[in-house]
C-alpha cells in the first residue's frame, strides 16, 4: 500500500489500477496466471528470501487480487490486506492466523450463521472459546473478558435483524482493554461504513455481496492493520483459500460502480421501508434509517445511509407468511443479497432452520420475519410486487 490517497471515493474505486503492459491497455487485463517467471537464479532466490515485493505464484498475491485489495484499503482506510476465495475463507483464515489453542472470542451474539457455526461446532476442536453478548447491551462486553480473550468480533448491521452495533463504543472497550476488534462490514458495504474510523483493527467482507453486486463471484477480503495483516497473509500463504484473479477482476471492475448501486439500493430501500410501515397487512418493519429503528440515532452516526436490507412481519404468523412467499412474483426467492435483483426470504424456514425457535428469537427472528434485499428494479416495480403479495 502506498499511504492514504487524498482523492475521493468514487475516483479512487474507478482509477486505482494494475500498472499498464506495453499494449497500453485502457481497462485492467486478466492476469490468469498460476505462476510468474525470474529473470535469473538471483532474481529468483532474492524473490522467495522476500528482498523483492514481487508477484510469485498466485496463491500468494496475483496483479487482479492486488488491485482489487488496494482499492478496498483505500475505501476502507486501511494499511493492508488480502484477498479470499470467499467471505466465509476471510472469517476463519484470519481468525486461525491470528488465534493461538486456549484464545478466547467475545462476539456479538446476531453474526452471520456460518460464522455463529464457525464458533460454535469447529473452533472447540482447537479449544478456541467464544462469549456472545447482546448488542443492545454493551456492558455485558467487559463482563465477558477472561484473561484469554484475545479477539472482539460483530457485524453491523445484523443480518436478517438489521440491528446495529455502536462500533465506537465497541472501538473503546477493544483500546481499552487491548482487544483485536474485527468487524463484518458487509451489510454495509465500505461506502456506507468504515469501522477503522471507529477503532476496529480488522474489517472482513463478503465480496459476494454488495461488492460483486450481481450475484456472480463469491469472494472475502480482510482489511486493517499491516502487523495483522501480515499474519494473516502468512497463515493464507501456506494454506490456499487465495481469490481467483478472475473473480479478483470481476470484483474490481464492480467497485468502480459501488457508489452508484448502493446509493440506489439505499434509496430504494429506504422508500420500500417508509411504505411498509403504514401498511395494513404488516405488524413492524425495521430499516435502520427508519426513525422507528431503536438503534436509529448509532445508525446516523456511523453510517451514510441505511443499506440494502430491510426486515419486517407479516401479520398472522408462519401460515400468512408461507402465502406471502408463494405469491410473490417478481422478487427472486433466494438466500443471497446485495443483488442488482431484489430478493425475499424467509429466515424462520432457510437460513436460521437449524436454529431453535428460542435461539431464534434471541437474534429477532419470529416466524413470519421477512428479509428483503431490496435490489435496483424501479421501486414502483419492487414495492408493487410485495403489495400484492401481502393482499
Ligand atoms: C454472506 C456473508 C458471509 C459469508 O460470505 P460468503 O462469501 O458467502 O462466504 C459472511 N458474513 C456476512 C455478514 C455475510 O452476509
């Protein structure tokens, strides 16, 4: 990385660029290439001794990997990072990297579940421990730490619950008590929130999600302090979960619109939120830019607008809601979000089944909660399609 860019945003997402070939070519090729060659023995044992910051083999670094990750450090204000097959490779290769036998997590209780089953079912085989607290109650944080936490960890907002997490009083107690503090930041996306501001050390994303954008690539990325980073560039080094440099390509060309779709994706949401909340048919719906969002104010604070999900219930449980989904006609019954293409599901049934009802509850998941990511269809189209399936 080259320090902190003083261009914007937007420009930096479409001009951060691979330096040009000797064919000049105006848009950044791919590099599918497993390997790169030496000029020389000497240029060859200087690059493996690291003398060199060069490219060696594409399960370390890749031109299309590094341009994709320099233009998230950009975005998200970070000194270094590195690239993975997919969000899930970027949750556990940077917590195994950084994470010794006996370490303990205190996590937000709302995580991803993938994530929530990462702690749950494998970290206990490297007696990895984990805490969760409720993220309305910050408090309970310091209470959680034991001489062996090591590591903080949340996303904001939470999926399906879109609840938020106030990132700069979780930034304080990490400082204080000299936690590493990672935050999920792909709900939000880097354009709406960056949690280095805030104090996290590290910043994950699903690259699958709001940074694709069109449902095409999985990929992950991990952000934030160089020292970290590079622990966990080592761990990745040896252990392969490396992005394809032709999803790294995809993902890079799909940042340099992200600004736009996800200033219509909020916007559409956002008015697909103030329509639910009269509506006749529905007993609540959250959107964290709604001022009836009880985090609404942290929302304001730490980020640009409220994203792409919102929640809400249908009335009369998980009959009426089972008729909603089976009348839904133009939305895609689907698990992804932060599609071009809007999508319902119903957490209840799919991706939260496994969980008890009570368990369930605890993450704000009731029988007939809807999850809509409301995608960049015109609205009136979006909004029409869910009206008539509530009637
Ligand atoms: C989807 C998602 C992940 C996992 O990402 P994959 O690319 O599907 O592996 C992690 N965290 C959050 C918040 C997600 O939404």
């Amino acid at each position: 990385m080259k320090g902190k860019s003083s261009k914007k945003f937007e420009t930096q997402a479409v001009r951060i660029q691979t330096e040009r070939t000797q064919f000049l070519e105006h848009s950044t090729p791919m590099y599918l290439t497993s390997s790169f060659v030496f000029e020389d023995a000497e240029d060859m044992r200087a690059s493996f001794a690291e003398e060199k910051d060069r490219n060696i083999y594409s399960r370390y670094s890749n031109p299309n990997s590094n341009e994709f990750v320099e233009k998230v450090c950009q975005m998200e204000g970070a000194e270094a990072g590195f690239a993975f097959a997919s969000g899930m490779a970027a949750v556990f290769s940077t917590l195994a990297a950084l994470l010794e036998s006996g370490d303990h997590i205190i996590s937000a209780g709302n995580i991803f579940g993938s994530t929530h089953t990462l702690f749950q079912n494998f970290f206990p085989k490297w007696n990895i421990g984990h805490s969760y607290f409720p993220i309305d109650d910050l408090d309970s944080v310091e209470r959680l730490i034991t001489p062996n936490t090591k590591v903080i960890y949340a996303e904001s907002p939470t999926n399906p619950g879109v609840d938020i997490v106030d990132l700069e009083a979780l930034g304080a107690i990490a400082k204080k008590h000299q936690l590493i503090l990672i935050i999920d930041n792909c709900f939000a996306s880097p354009y709406l929130q960056q949690p280095i501001q805030f104090g996290a050390d590290l910043v994950i994303h699903s690259g699958t999600k709001l940074m694709d954008g069109q449902g095409r690539v999985l990929a992950g990325i991990t952000v934030g302090h160089a020292a970290l980073i590079d622990k966990v560039y080592r761990f990745a080094r040896i252990t392969g979960p490396a992005l394809s440099p032709f999803n790294a390509w995809v993902l890079s060309k799909s940042l340099e619109t992200l600004a736009l779709r996800v200033d219509r994706h909020c916007e559409n949401a956002l008015r697909l939120a103030q329509f639910l909340e009269g509506h006749a048919k529905v007993n609540w719906v959250k959107y964290p830019f709604l001022k009836s969002h009880p985090q609404y104010q942290v929302a304001k604070k730490q980020m640009k607008a409220g994203g792409c999900v919102v929640a809400f219930e249908v009335k009369g449980g998980i009959k009426a809601g089972q008729t909603f989904f089976d009348a839904i006609r133009l939305l895609s019954l689907s698990a992804n979000l932060g599609d071009s293409r809007s999508i319902v599901t119903h957490p209840a049934s799919t991706t939260h089944s496994k969980l008890t009802k009570e368990e369930r509850l605890v993450s704000g998941i009731t029988d007939g909660m809807v999850r809509v990511s409301v995608g960049l269809e015109h609205v009136d189209d979006i909004i029409a399609d869910i009206n008539q399936a509530l009637g």
